[in-house]
C-alpha cells in the first residue's frame, strides 16, 4: 500500500499539478491560443521528459526492487536494496528528475508565460533540495561505492563517458 500511495501522490502532484498550475498561472490558454510550432516542440518536450522518468521509474523497480524517493527524509516507497547505475543511471544519478524537469519545460516551452516559468524555477529550486537530501541518504546507505558513482555520473545529466 506505501508503494502504491507513493507513485499516486508522485503522478498526482509532479505529472498533474504542477502542469495544472503553470497552466492556470499562464491565463489557462487553449491549444488554440498556443502557435503549432511552440505547440509541436513543447509536446516533442514533455513526451520526451516523461519517458525518461517512466523509463527510470520502471527500471528503478525491475532492478532495485525500490524507489529512492524520499519526501525530505521521509520514505514515501520502499527504498531500493542496491545502488542503481546502470539502464538510465548510467546518464544521470536522478534521471526521474530530469526527465521530469525536460516534461516541465515542455509546458514552459508551449505556455510561453513568465509565470510559468516562474513555477518551474520554484519546483526546481525545491527539488534541489529534495535531491541534496536523498544524496545524502545514498551516501550512508551506499557509502564508498556512491561516492564513486558520483565522481563519475552526473547530477542531472553526463556529458562526459
């Protein structure tokens, strides 16, 4: 059941409320409101975003039988039993995230509204902190071995391999 509650909250507030607020924060446009071509690269943007965090989201199960997410220290999921660096990791030490934050931008992107921006800046600024946090787990929970991954895998995405 904490498993459950755990991705319906995730899908509840990361998937569907935030882009509900930087829409409604954006003067709640129709897709008639919105240009085709901003329209066809945020779309391109946030399908893309949101494979990434499904990708991450099922590997992290399949493999590390878990979910690393805490809720500021608080463990909304079980937590996985081993170090993922492999699949998506082997790109990013938070590909949901990232993959979350290109989803976002895609809303940005087809909004084009300051005050949508403004939200995903807010979010991120937040995350920030949720991300340092589950760092810092990782880090008791996996020591050396997290340590290393960390020298050689980005925080958000790696550019080099």
């Amino acid at each position: 059941m904490k498993q459950f509650l755990g991705y319906f909250l995730g899908f509840a507030i990361f998937i569907v409320g935030i882009p509900v607020l930087m829409w409604v924060v954006s003067g709640m446009p129709t897709v008639f409101d919105i240009p085709e071509g901003r329209m066809f690269i945020g779309i391109l943007l946030a399908l893309s975003g949101l494979a990434i965090s499904i990708w991450s989201i099922v590997h992290m199960r399949l493999v590390g039988k878990g979910n690393p997410f805490d809720a500021m220290g608080h463990e909304v999921a079980p937590r996985t039993k081993h170090l993922m660096t492999e699949g998506p990791y082997r790109f990013s030490r938070n590909p949901m995230l990232s993959g979350t934050y290109l989803y976002y931008i895609g809303y940005v992107v087809a909004f084009w509204s300051w005050w949508a921006l403004l939200v995903f800046v807010a979010v991120a600024a937040l995350m920030s902190l949720q991300v340092r946090s589950e760092e810092k787990r990782l880090e008791a929970d996996f020591g050396e071995e997290y340590l290393e991954y960390k020298k050689r895998t980005g925080r958000f995405i790696t550019f080099k391999r």
